[in-house]
C-alpha cells in the first residue's frame, strides 16, 4: 500500500465545492413538498397517472408480439436454405474438385 496521501488531499481541496444547503432553502424545499401532497389531484392527474404505465406495457406488448409474428414468418417461409434431414444425412456425398480431380466425400 502506498503512502501517497492523493485522495485526502483531493478532498481537502474538493472540500469549498461541496454543496450544504442552509436552513432557509431547507424550510422552502420541504413547505413546497408539503403543499404539492396536501392539494387534491385532480380527475386529469389520476387519469394521466393511470394511463401512462397502461400504455407503455400495452406499447410493449405490442411490439414484443410483432416482433414474434415478423420472427414466425421469416422463419417458416419455405425459401429460406435452412438444413433439412436429407440434406444432413449420410447418403448424400460432397464432391471436391482440386487441381482437376474429383473427390467425393461422404460424411
């Protein structure tokens, strides 16, 4: 472990950058929280409250289910080169052609 003092000193000099609230702002800030959860919220507020979250998941649920569709459909479209079971097989042999003889493989 080093003896190197770097972030006492960085403190010490961090230290007049530091912010304290004084008592004045402190009674200010919490008498206008006091008011805001004191007053009724209106028909808007509740509404707009409720239907912001229902419509970010619906809007999730939307686009999770067209991602689903769109990802169903590329994947069953029969033009796709997907392998199939005869392909992979071991009946079917590989031809390699290299400096002009031929060579079959069977895998």
């Amino acid at each position: 472990m080093s003896e190197d003092r770097f972030f006492d000193r960085l403190r010490e000099d961090a230290r007049p950058l530091r912010f304290e609230p004084d008592e004045f702002m402190t009674t200010r800030v919490a008498a206008r929280i006091r008011e805001r959860l004191q007053t009724p919220a209106t028909a808007s507020q509740v509404l707009a409250r409720w239907f912001r979250p229902l419509a970010a998941s619906l809007s999730a649920l939307a686009l999770a289910a067209t991602l689903g569709i769109v990802w169903i459909d590329r994947s069953s479209t029969p033009d796709t080169q997907q392998p199939t079971v005869e392909s992979l097989s071991a009946t079917n042999t590989i031809e390699i052609s290299a400096g002009g003889d031929v060579y079959r493989v069977n895998p």
